[in-house]
C-alpha cells in the first residue's frame, strides 16, 4: 500500500499497465511486488530509525540533563569545600594567634610566680630578722624591767662612789656599769690615794653596813667589806682591786 501510493504520486503506474505487452507485463508487476514490499520494508524501518532516533535524543538529553546536574552538584561542593577550606584557615589562624597569647600569658604569669616565690623569700628574712630584734628587744625590756625593779628595791637615795684601786680607771668604769645594770646609782668615778689593791674593798658608812652587805651579794663576787674612818659624804665606796 504504501509502495503503490508512492507509483501513484510518481506517475508511473497507469503508463507502464498500459503500453507494455502481456509477458513483459507481467514480469513488471513481479518485480514491481517486490518493489513494493522493499518500499514497505523501507517505510518499516525508515519508522524503527526515527523511533530509534528519538530514544537515542532522549537518552542523550537525559544523560546531558544529568551530567549538567552532575556538574552543578560538583561546583557546589567545590564552593563548600573551599568555604571549608577558608574557615579551616581562619580556624588555624586564630588558635595560632590564640596560642601565642596563651604562652605569652604563661611566661608572664611564670615570671610573676619567680618575683613572688623571690618576693616571699626575702620576706621570710626579714621576718627572721624582724623576729632576731624583736628577741634582743624584748631582753632589753626584761633587762631595763629587772634593773628598774631593783632599782625600786635599792635606796634610789644611796650615794655610792667607785675609784680605780689598781691603777686603771677602765676598772672602775667597768665596776660602774655593772653595777647600774644591777640598779644602783652611780655618782662618782675616780682613782684611788693608791693603787695597790689587790681585792675590791667597800667602805661603807655608819648605818650603811647592811646595804654594804646587799651591794656585795649582788656583785657575786668576794669583796672585802670595811668601814668607813674618815669623813666622806657618800654612802658606800667601792675600790676595784686587780683581782677583781
């Protein structure tokens, strides 16, 4: 059917029935049978190629559509990754700058510690030696407390005199200044008539032969105790003998 709509638009079917003798007629129509069945057959496939074609143009766009899908996703993630990328760097940037503060803060703090454990040191001496004066305070308190309340015991009104009995007046210096530690009261220094004393002698007035007596048990040493034959206005006088 198609073949001979295909003679007909061509114009060749009427004149070759027509003007052609009956076996060569014939033969014609045969060979134009299969003429015909090969127009059909080429209709049959020149449909199959366009269908065919059209899958494959489909096929192709589909996998087109999906290779520009493809390519957007792989731009995206190239995009995210380099977002990442550029956090991650700011990320390390700013930890390194953070570290640098934070070991910069440990070497200050460390240097503080060094001061104060120094700081800490030098208060520790100077509390110990703080505590030294406050000690050797404290024993002149108890050493002035002691010799005021002696000095509340012995007559604040006793004259006593020291002289130098061995020819040395440091001797009775010496003798003067041990007995203000014991709380008496000195009034005079000065050298003996002579200088051949050989032991301390106290000279004591009338009426004084008990303090006498007080005077050389505070000495704690064994003075010779003797009265007093001439006349003299203090009460007790204490010679230093170069066996003192």
């Amino acid at each position: 059917m198609g073949a001979t709509r295909y003679l007909l638009k061509c114009g060749l079917a009427g004149r070759v029935m027509g003007g052609m003798p009956r076996n060569f007629s014939f033969i014609l129509l045969l060979c134009l049978g299969f003429i015909f069945h090969g127009c059909s057959g080429f209709e049959y496939f020149d449909g199959s190629l366009k269908e065919d074609t059209a899958d494959s143009e489909m096929r192709k766009d589909a996998i087109k559509a999906k290779s520009q899908k493809l390519t957007t996703e792989n731009n995206e993630l190239k995009k995210q990754i380099a977002i990442a990328q550029e956090i991650n760097k700011r990320t390390n940037i700013s930890n390194a700058k953070k570290l640098v503060i934070i070991s910069e803060r440990n070497r200050s703090l460390n240097q503080e510690i060094i001061k104060l454990q120094e700081d800490n040191q030098r208060i520790i001496q100077e509390n110990e030696t703080l505590k030294k004066r406050l000690a050797r305070i404290k024993t002149q308190d108890e050493t002035f407390v002691s010799g005021f309340h002696n000095a509340s015991k012995k007559d604040g009104r006793l004259k006593i005199k020291v002289l130098s009995g061995d020819g040395d007046l440091n001797s009775a210096e010496k003798m003067a200044k041990n007995l203000k530690k014991i709380g008496y009261s000195i009034k005079s220094i000065d050298y003996a008539p002579r200088s051949d004393f050989e032991i301390t002698t106290i000279y004591f007035a009338q009426n004084f032969k008990d303090k006498a007596k007080r005077l050389k048990s505070d000495l704690g040493k064994n003075p010779v105790l003797k009265p007093l034959n001439w006349s003299s206005k203090f009460d007790l006088i204490v010679v230093t003998g170069s066996q003192q």
